[in-house]
C-alpha cells in the first residue's frame, strides 16, 4: 500500500480511541485527508436488527452496501486481514489503525499508568510512545494528553506534507 499506516498499540483503557480521535481533528486541521481501521477482537454490529440492510444479511447475502447522499457502507460477512482491509481505503494522506498490536507495520504504543497494563511490546518495536509517564529507553515519547507534539512527528517522519 502506498499511503503511509501506523497502528496504534495498547491495551484497554489506555486512552487509544480518545487520542486518536484527538490526533485525526489535528491532522484534518492541517488539511491532510486521514483514513481510521478498527479491529475489534470481540466482534461488532453494524446493523440494527430488523432494518432492510440486517433483513439481507439474514436472508444469507455475502456482502450488503448501503448508500446514500453523505456516506456508504459495505458489510462483509467474512474475517479478512489487515492488508486486505487497507485496500478498502483510498484517497487518503495517512491511514491510521488501531488495535492491531501485532500487525507488520510501524506501531505507536499508547501507555496510561493508571490502566494497570503494561506496555504493548518492547519499547524499540515501536516508532513512538504516547504516555503518562517516562520511559527509560531510546524510544521517542510524547504526552497523552497533547496530540500536538506527535502530528509534527508524524508529519515529519512520514512526509505528509
């Protein structure tokens, strides 16, 4: 894929869906054009039980689309990998995912003192730390509750502009 990802990486109530919805405000600001993938281990609903798209998806259809003037889904009714998953995205400057921890890409690790959980990896697999805290370690890191420092990073080290 040509459009630079980076996942972000944590464990639960680190903080991860809350800073980047900070971080996609800042880059939109900018003007840069940002995609976001989800993954959720735990499964999900898109559809409301009862509604024409759910009617369709129990009748056995593959794959049922919705579209209208502002926006368009597509649920498809089968697992597939994150580098199938990114071909969903176009026309975008930057594609950022979340829960990924262990996907083949540059990772950020996301670390909230007080969620008790350790950090995802070890600090060298990951391009950045976003944090609470200070790690002792070569890692660059920024603060969690400023998105500011790590989207001049990331413009930088991923050329967006």
């Amino acid at each position: 894929m040509s459009v630079p990802m980076i996942a972000f990486a944590g464990f639960s109530n680190t903080g991860k869906t809350t800073y980047i919805e900070k971080l996609v405000a800042n880059l939109k600001s900018r003007g840069l054009r940002v995609g976001v993938l989800k993954h959720d281990s735990h499964g999900f609903q898109m559809d409301r039980e009862g509604k024409d798209t759910w009617r369709f998806t129990q009748a056995g259809a593959d794959m049922v689309a919705i579209v209208s003037d502002v926006q368009t889904a597509v649920l498809e009714n089968r697992k597939i990998e994150l580098t199938e998953a990114v071909t969903f995205f176009h026309d975008v400057d930057i594609l950022i995912t979340e829960g990924y921890k262990f996907a083949d890409c540059p990772k950020i690790a996301v670390y909230r003192e007080a969620s008790g959980n350790p950090l995802a990896g070890k600090p060298e697999d990951f391009e950045a730390i976003v944090t609470d805290t200070h790690f002792d370690c070569e890692t660059p890191q920024f603060p969690l509750d400023d998105v500011e420092p790590l989207a001049e990073f990331l413009i930088a080290k991923l050329q967006l502009k």
